[in-house]
C-alpha cells in the first residue's frame, strides 16, 4: 500500500486510551522524526467534525485529547468516529466509539 510503513518504523497512530470513548479519549501517536501532523476527527460519512492537532511536532511520543466534539464545542452525538493522522507522507486511521 502507497504511503504505509512497516509497524515502528514510520509515524504511528496508536489505540485511543480509551475506547468507547464516554467523556472524551486521548489519542496518542508517535514519530521516529519530527515533522508535520495532521490529526482530525471524521463521523461515518466522512465529514471532518474535529481537527485535534496541525502542526510541527518532534521525535517519539505524543498525546492529543478529544472531548467528543466538534470544533465549535458542541458535543457529538453518540456513534462511531475516525481520527485520521497524516505524518511524514503517511496516513493512518482509528475507529473510536463515542457513547454518552
């Protein structure tokens, strides 16, 4: 697959600290070298709900909190949600349960 790593050896989005996800997660991931990352939320359609972090982020280990909402703070509705990171040329992506 085109922009995919071998696990460790290039930016990597990590499981959600927890999942489902009742009053908000941390989603941690990690980069063998700085670089820019692009870290948004998505519900099932696709639509971008939540842009978490953009921006220049050094080596090793990182974590970005989501409260479950949208970036005008209006809380979301119950269901399912993708983070996407992009880093480094590579994309990767996690499903997190939110439940209320």
């Amino acid at each position: 697959m085109a922009g995919a790593a071998p696990l460790g050896a290039g930016p990597e989005l990590r499981s959600a600290s927890s999942n489902p996800a009742r009053n908000g997660t941390v989603l941690r991931f990690s980069l063998p070298a700085s670089g820019h990352v692009d870290l948004r939320v998505y519900d099932v359609q696709g639509k971008q709900v939540s842009v978490l972090a953009s921006g220049s982020f050094g080596a090793g280990e990182h974590q970005v909190p989501w409260a479950g909402n949208d970036d005008s703070g209006r809380r979301l509705a119950s269901g399912v949600y993708y983070a996407r990171m992009q880093a480094n040329g590579v994309t990767q992506a996690q499903k997190v349960l939110l439940i209320h």
